[in-house]
C-alpha cells in the first residue's frame, strides 16, 4: 500500500483531528494549574502535522506544558526515523497492554491532553467522502483526553520534547451514530476521574477508566477538514456548522 493511501485510509479512523484552547484561555479555565504552555489557539489541527498541544503528565502533575502528538517508543532514535514511523497517533484502549509501541508506557506514563473540541469523520450511503462532524462540550468548555506519553530525543541533534498517542475507545451511543464506520471515539476523563487516572497504578485502575464517555456532547456537521489537503483550516470559521 502505497503512503498516499495509508493515510487516506487512517483518516477514516480518529480522534486524528482536534480544537486547542490557547494559553490565556486554559489559565482562565484551570486556575488551579500552573500553565507553560504557551501557544495560539488551533481552530483545527491534524495529527499527522505533529503538533505541539497542552497537556498535563504525571510526572509533572498540576503542570500544563506542551508535548507532540504521534508516540514515539524508545527504539527511534532521531527525526528521520520518527518521520518514517508507524502511525501512532491513536492507541486503542483494548490492545494498549499488548502492542509493541505503548505497553511500556501505558503503566507509568499517562496524561491528560485540554482541548475544546475533536472531528470525527461520517458515513454517507452512496456518497464516497465522509461528512466531518465536529464536537465539544456545552459552553465550550475545555475538557480531557487520555493520552499514553513518552520522552523522546534525537541522538543527532540532542533535541527533547515528550510525545503522545490519544487513547481511544468503543463509541458511545452518539458516537456510533457519527463515527458509525469504525465506530470509535477518543477516551474522554471527565474532570471528576482527572485525578484518579494520573495517579492509578495497576493495570485494572487504568483499565476501569477507559471506557466510552457517558456525559453529554454537542455537536454539528463542518467543512471536511480531511478533505483539506493544502489548505489552511486553522481559521474561526472551519468550526461554524454547515447546513
């Protein structure tokens, strides 16, 4: 399979495409916290863009600093290797414990990923492209993703961040009417299980804690951002609802 349709083919699986909040908005939003994180909100922003986002770890906990999406396991060893390795953007809540690229990880480094909103990807009979839905919490509320993390740097240059795989799971009832193909959804910690799941310790803590969410998400048809190649999505409007 060639690389164009590889990723053609992973676009129909998310959570691949994400809403961030900026500094001053999570600071108002998480008082609590101490904020490093220092960028400019992304109305829309793709995973295999590698971004740098706001989260939290567990090795730094009450601390929101940056790290990049896509893990990268300790055997890569520089930017090139990490630009060629498999897509592990997402990491699926029933194989986490066994794949190769997260079960080192998955026990002792977990963390929380501040967004405002995801885009996940629908199925129209007798139509070839998927409809893009976007989705958000009442109020657009900041809410958390978990995320499994790991260090990373690059043998050539010396440069260090932290990196992270979005952890997904089975859909909920209106995810699977949305994302009604795979039928998958990211792994939402509501703020109430925030605490517990950066502190659990055992493979059944973890495992007790990623399951589909079961509070309330708006939610409206947008633009197609998967379709956008090229294109600058990282604008106000790329979230307005389209009818």
């Amino acid at each position: 399979m060639s690389k164009t349709l590889l990723i053609q083919k992973c676009l129909l699986f998310m959570c691949y495409h994400v809403s961030s909040p900026d500094t001053d908005f999570i600071k108002k939003s998480v008082p609590t916290k101490v904020v490093k994180y220092n960028r400019a909100q992304n109305y829309h922003v793709s995973g295999f863009t590698r971004p740098f986002l706001p989260v939290e770890l567990n090795n730094q906990l009450g601390l929101i600093d940056e790290a990049r999406w896509k893990l990268l396991p300790f055997w890569v060893k520089t930017e090139d290797d990490a630009a060629k390795y498999a897509n592990t953007l997402n990491a699926e809540s029933e194989s986490i414990f066994e794949k190769a690229s997260y079960k080192n990880y998955i026990l002792k480094n977990r963390g929380l990923l501040y967004i405002d909103g995801f885009f996940e990807p629908h199925k129209v009979k007798g139509q070839k492209e998927t409809d893009n839905y976007y989705l958000f919490m009442p109020e657009k509320k900041i809410f958390t993703l978990g995320i499994v993390w790991s260090p990373f740097t690059d043998v050539d240059t010396g440069d260090h961040y932290n990196t992270f795989s979005i952890i997904t799971t089975p859909a909920n009832p209106l995810l699977e009417e949305i994302h009604n193909e795979k039928k998958r959804m990211p792994l939402i910690i509501p703020e109430t299980d925030r605490e517990s799941w950066l502190n659990a310790r055992t493979k059944e803590q973890v495992s007790q804690l990623m399951i589909p969410y079961k509070g309330d998400l708006e939610n409206h048809q947008v633009y197609r951002v998967t379709a956008a190649r090229g294109e600058d999505t990282n604008r106000p409007d790329i979230q307005d609802p389209i009818s």
